[in-house]
C-alpha cells in the first residue's frame, strides 16, 4: 500500500502534517549523515558530506576572517560561526545538516511530532554611509524534510521533496514518491538605514523553527528525515568608511531537532546514537512449524482415527 501524502509543500511558520500507510519490513542497512560545509566568497562549497560514518564532524577555516560548521547526531544540532573584518570583505557562508534513518514501533493510531529550529546572534560595527548606498542584509533559514525510508539521499532529498523528476530527462523519469514533510523558515535581518549616521555598532537576535507531525497507521514505521541550515551576509556595504567594517553571526546557539512520541511508542535509530536513540531489535518472524512438529501433529491425526476405526 503505498503512503498517502497529505502536506508535503513548503510552509512558512505553519507545521506540516501527513497520513501514512503500512510499510515494508524495516531495512537492514545503517542510514545516516553528517553534512557542514563552509563557502568563502564565491569559491567552491567546503563540503565534509559523511554517511554511515563519523556520526560528528567539524569544518573551519580561517584564512580569510573565521567561519566553522558543526554536526552532531548525537544530541541533533547544528552549529554555525562566521566572522569578518570588512578591509576586503568575500563573504563568508556557513551550512550544517544531517541525516537519519527513524524506526518506530508499536505506534499505530498515534503521531509522531518533530521539529527542527535555529538560533543566534547577529552583531556587528558600523562606519558612515553614503546616500543611496544598501544597508547590510544578513539571512539565516532552516529547512527540514522527511521521506519513507529508502526514497532519497542527503544528495537529492530537497529535489524529491518538490518535484519527484528533479534533475532528470522527464521523458526518462521513473517518479517516485515527493516528501511526506517539507518545512522551510527563512529569516532576514536588515541593519535599520535610518540609524546608520546615529550608531557605531547593532546587534539582532535571530530565530526560526519548522515543525511537522506523522500519523502513524501501523505498529512498524521508518522513515528518513533529513535537516539543513546555512546562515550569510547577503549585501554589504563594503568598506572601513562607508557602512558594515566588521559583522559576526554567531549560531553556535546550535541548530537543535526535537522529537515526541506517545507513551510506551518505541523509537529507535540507524546510527545508534541520534538523540541517544539506539539501534532497533531485530523483527521476530511469524512462527513456522517445523517438520518434527508436523510428523507429530500427523501421527496424532492418524492415531485419532485408528482408534475410532478399531471401534466400530
């Protein structure tokens, strides 16, 4: 039976819900990522994409001002750093996300809630600016997906979670099934022009979360939820003397997934680790009787009826 999509659009501040059938026996294989991943100006993504590996994993660089990326699944955060001195601004970019595999059992006619929010601080100092010059726009967004287990990659899940024939010949594409959940929140900060001429420094505290729930409608479920954040300096008045001589967007705060379930629902995980949720038991097979069983069984059936034959 297949799943049956009830949200799977992109929502802003609104928490998606989805309806979902019976599913296959669970997978045997480890289904798990790591993924920070750093830009500097214009160059190539610093990506430190890992699955089934390191279940942490941290990417810095400081050659041009500072910036750094950290993945736990342990405790299910993302923490992003960038910081610059505008003398010969590039522009930094910090990205985090992981990946994981859920198995729930015993949970039928319940839901599964989760959620996935980032914070921090946005501070900086400023110099004069010049009329008809932009002020400096920081963004900052999160963004979280889940799938039924097997169906996409920490490499194409965003794709599938819009279009099931993204990046492919549509003639060619084999569909397959879009996002059960896909929440995103951006937000921006804008440096106030009007206080430029009064003020040397600014600061913002910056937040946005996604939330989502799964009605589960059988007592084994799996799924695959994937999570990603990236924070920026989207325009800049460059320059010691004419706007933003120095910014810094500090979400070491941690991006944090959060997850309920009813009680006495089992939740386990293919890393082992994520949330401190365990790797889930083995599924007993239905009970087969065996041969020595059945021969018994047979000569019970056989002996019943000599007996009633010796009486008639």
């Amino acid at each position: 039976m297949e799943r049956i999509k009830l949200a799977a659009t992109i929502f802003i501040g609104i928490g998606g819900f989805a309806s979902v059938a019976v599913t296959a026996n669970p997978l045997p294989n480890p289904s798990y990522y790591v993924r920070p991943a750093l830009r500097v100006g214009g160059g190539e993504l610093i990506d430190g994409y890992e699955a089934n590996g390191a279940k942490s994993k941290v990417l810095s660089q400081a050659v041009t001002g500072t910036s750094r990326s950290q993945v736990n699944l342990s405790d299910g955060t993302v923490k992003m750093y960038v910081e610059e001195t505008l003398n010969a601004p590039v522009g930094l970019q910090a990205f985090g996300g992981f990946g994981e595999r859920i198995d729930i059992r015993n949970g039928a006619g319940t839901v599964w809630d989760f959620g996935f929010g980032i914070e921090g601080d946005i501070f900086g100092d400023l110099g004069f600016v010049a009329p008809g010059q932009q002020p400096a726009t920081f963004v900052y967004n999160v963004g979280l997906v889940v799938h039924q287990a097997g169906v996409a990659t920490g490499q194409d899940f965003l794709g599938l979670a819009n279009d099931p024939c993204w990046g492919q010949d549509p003639l060619a594409c084999n569909p397959v099934p879009a996002a059960l959940v896909n929440e995103f929140a951006q937000g921006v900060y804008t440096v106030p022009a009007e206080e430029f001429p009064n003020i040397e420094n600014f600061y913002q505290y910056a937040s946005e979360s996604v939330f989502g729930s799964i009605e589960l409608l059988s007592n084994i479920e799996q799924f695959d939820i994937f999570t990603y954040t990236n924070i920026f300096l989207a325009f800049d008045t460059t320059g010691p003397e004419s706007g933003l001589t120095r910014y810094t967007m500090d979400f070491e705060h941690t991006a944090t997934f959060s997850q309920t379930v009813a009680p006495g629902v089992e939740i386990y995980s293919s890393s082992g680790e994520f949330l401190g949720l365990g790797k889930a038991p083995p599924i007993d097979p239905p009970a087969v009787p065996v041969p020595a069983t059945l021969a018994l069984f047979s000569l019970g059936l056989f002996g019943l009826g000599w007996s009633r034959r010796k009486k008639v």
